[in-house]
C-alpha cells in the first residue's frame, strides 16, 4: 500500500498565494472593466401637452424696489429721484393691441390685472391719451409725454389640434 504523505506548507509558500491573490483582485478592474448599461430614454406619453409658458408679473408688482432702493442707506429714494414722483406709463401700462374701423380707434390697455378700452381724448389715471397709431398709443400729463408700444406677445399661441 502506497501512503501519501502531506507535508504542511511553508508560510512562504502561503504569503505569496496571498499576495498573487490579492494582486489579481487589485488588477481585475484595469485587466476587465465593466460593461456600462446603457438604457434609452423613455418617450414622454403621447398624451403629455407641451410646457406653457407664463408671462412675468406686472411691473406694478414690484413697485417695492422701487419704494425701498437697495443702495440707499436709508432705503428710501432721493428726494430729488424721479421714482419718487410716480412710475412711468411705460412701465406702468402695457399696450396689448389697437383697434380700428374706419376714422375710429381704440387701444387696448393692460394695468396690472385692470384691461381698459381707451380712444383718444380720454383720461387714463393722470394721463391723457393723445394720439392712437397703427401700434403705438402716446399719452400726455403736465409732466411731460410717453409712448406705448406694442410688444410682441411672450406666451406663445396654442397649436389647433
């Protein structure tokens, strides 16, 4: 009968399996990188409506930084500062269209969340309108005179279906 005999291993021998080892783990990731998923997109639904745009608040809106200037000491305006006075038509009032037939016309006129229908003559706030055109409207005080214009529209226009 044939016996085998095992001897133990030598701790050289061990350590440096250990460290074949360990050095092939460190290696694995430079040796075989993995393989990234990639995964497309998903369509949006066919029943998602496109993202409306929202126009911005009325200047009137912000009438506060106006009152209160950041660069004033005092937050106060200079007594001297024309925004003391009161705001600009222009940036009070927005023209949203003009209207006309024949020798007569209208304008259209948004003031914060108030739409006015003015023709020319007529008082709006401190303000006379003098004169319609075919897309501008000026308007008169005893302070002087301002044109409103017509502004392309930022919202943009629903699409028929």
């Amino acid at each position: 009968m044939i016996t085998a005999r095992l001897s133990a291993p030598r701790p050289g021998t061990v350590f440096g399996a250990a460290a074949l080892l360990f050095a092939a783990l460190a290696a694995w990731p430079w040796l075989f990188p993995p393989v990234p998923s990639v995964r497309k997109p998903a369509a949006p639904p066919a029943s998602a409506e496109a993202p409306r745009l929202v126009a911005p608040q009325p200047l009137t809106h912000y009438a506060a930084i106006v009152e209160r200037p950041l660069f004033s000491p005092s937050r106060r305006p200079a007594p001297n500062s024309s925004a003391a006075v009161a705001p600009a038509a222009d940036t009070h009032y927005r023209l949203l269209g003009v209207i006309a037939t024949g020798t007569r016309k209208k304008a259209l006129i948004v003031d914060g969340a108030r739409r006015l229908e003015v023709s020319e003559g007529e008082a709006l706030d401190s303000w006379t309108v003098k004169k319609i055109g075919s897309s501008s409207v000026e308007l008169a005080s005893p302070t002087g005179g301002t044109l409103l214009k017509l502004k392309p529209s930022m919202i943009e226009p629903a699409k028929p279906q």
